[in-house]
C-alpha cells in the first residue's frame, strides 16, 4: 500500500510533463493529479508538515488542470466566450466597460505612471498573497488551518470547473481583437516589460498557462476567501486582508485583467463554498474516515 501511494505521487508529477509526448488523456491526468494528496494523506499521520504538502499538492493537481484546455488552443478556441461578459459589464457601466471608464479618466493625470506600478504589482502579489495567508494561520491559529485551506482549495477547484465548462476570455484579449468596440489597454504588460527587461517573457509565459481562463476571477475569489479566513483568525489581520482583496479588485478592472462580471462571479463562489460547506461535511468525513483507515494499515 505504502509503494502505491508512493507511486502515486511520483506519477502525479511524471504525467503532466509526460503526457504531451506520450498522448496520455486529460481526464487520465486530472484523476493522476487529483489522487496525489489523497496517496499523501494515506503515507503519513497528520502533522503541521504533512498539512502543508497536502496543500501544495492540492495547488499542483490545480495548476496542472488549469492549464491543460490550452494544450490545443484552436480547439479550445472554437468553445471561447467573449461576448456576455461584455454585454453584462456594459449595463454595469451605463453602457461603457468599467475597464475603458478607469483607464480613460485617469490617463494622462499627474502621478498615473505611479498607480499603475502600485496596481500592477498588487496584481502580481496575488500569486503569494492566498499562500502567505494560510501559512499566517497555521503558524499562528493551526487549528483554524484544515478548515480554511479546505476552503481555499475548494474556491480553486470549483473555478477551475468552470474554467473547461466555459472558457472567457478577458477583456484585454477581447479588445486586442476587436470585440469591446472601445480601448482597453492590458496596463500589466506595459509595466511588466520596463520593469522585468529581458526577463518578462520568460516570467509571462511561465504564468500565462491558459489567457481564457477570466471567469470568475479567481484573483478576485481567492482574496475574499483569505480575508475571509484571517478576520476570523484576527481583526488586524482581518483588515488588512480585505485592504488588501478591495485594491486588487479595483486593481484588475483598472489594468484591463477582469471585467467586473468576473469578479462578481468569484465572489459568488466564495459565497458558495462558505455556504455549501455544511452540506459537504458527511462527504468530507466519510473520505476522511476512509483515508485514515489506509493510513493505519499501510504504517503498521
């Protein structure tokens, strides 16, 4: 038992790398992933460290699904959705795109060149800010950590579902090919390539696995879910998260990244996971159960 939970884990990393030349399926790499922090759970007894590879695992089987609709872009192309998102932000915006709205009334002002660094790199935070939250909560409220990095993964995974049922495409990529019918500029790049020289292509394609995946912004969703967990842990805390989570939404508008549609959706998910929680305790103690019975036979 121990060498197939083992193995188990050594192929959920093998397959994703694999799978292009060896033409392995995408629901036979989905399960590969997914299965790998369940192998996890049954390899070692609960600890402080085992919660963290859980968790890291969990965030690899979601980078891996994330980024695997592009793996055949004209395919995926051909099921693109452009064009609700447009619509429903123009009746948000009075029959403007918030996006052209921010950028047209702050062009050209004193200090512009500022905000769009100070928003840009709020953006680019993202990519540790829901991480450095929870490890905030498991250094300092551990035993607040299970039940807010099940909800952290579960925001991602559920995302991540509506990613391959509907792919969107982002309001910058919709204005580069016409679509918004007014300028939306993507305000990231033009700081990105200055700021990062020679190194910003590299870095852009390392993050950029799938540019259709817009709705619902899992930006936007996963800064609510992290204010959420610490100002249940912490008021200080607390306020600075959702400091933090209230610029990056403005932040994602204003640089072109999301339409507000977007980032309404994610903060019904956040809602969804938060609420629907109760309903999937039976599910989650049942699997629980399960794996700690592997647990005790494959560790004597």
């Amino acid at each position: 038992m121990r060498a197939g939970a083992a193995g188990t884990i050594v192929a959920a990393f093998a397959v994703p790398v694999l799978r292009r030349r060896l033409r392995i399926p995408a629901q036979a790499t989905v399960a590969t992933v997914a299965a790998a922090p369940l192998a996890l759970a049954v390899l070692y007894p609960r600890s402080k460290r085992r919660d963290v590879a859980l968790f890291a695992l969990q965030m690899w089987a979601f980078t891996v699904a994330h980024e695997l609709p592009y793996d055949d872009p004209d395919r995926l192309r051909a099921r693109l959705r452009s064009r609700y998102p447009i619509r429903s932000d123009r009746l948000i915006g009075a029959g403007r795109l918030p996006n052209a709205r921010l950028q047209r009334a702050l062009a050209g002002k004193p200090g512009v060149e500022v905000v769009n660094k100070v928003l840009t790199w709020t953006h680019w935070l993202w990519f540790i800010e829901p991480y450095l939250s929870l490890a905030l909560i498991l250094v300092r409220y551990n035993d607040r950590f299970p039940r807010a990095a099940r909800q952290m993964a579960a925001v991602f995974d559920l995302g991540c579902v509506v990613y391959f049922a509907v792919p969107t495409a982002p309001p910058w990529w919709a204005a580069e090919q016409g679509l918004t019918g007014e300028e939306v500029r993507r305000i990231m790049v033009e700081v990105g390539e200055p700021t990062w020289g020679r190194a910003w292509e590299r870095m852009y394609d390392a993050l950029g696995g799938n540019p259709w995946a817009a709705m619902p912004s899992l930006h936007f969703a996963t800064s609510l879910q992290a204010a959420l967990a610490l100002s249940e842990a912490g008021k200080v805390e607390g306020r600075l998260a959702w400091g933090y989570a209230g610029t990056l939404g403005f932040a994602l508008v204003y640089l072109g990244e999301h339409y507000v549609t977007d980032l309404l959706a994610g903060a019904a998910l956040v809602a969804a996971v938060r609420k629907g929680e109760p309903l999937a305790e039976p599910l989650v103690r049942g699997v629980n159960g399960a794996l700690q019975r592997l647990e005790r036979i494959a560790n004597g």
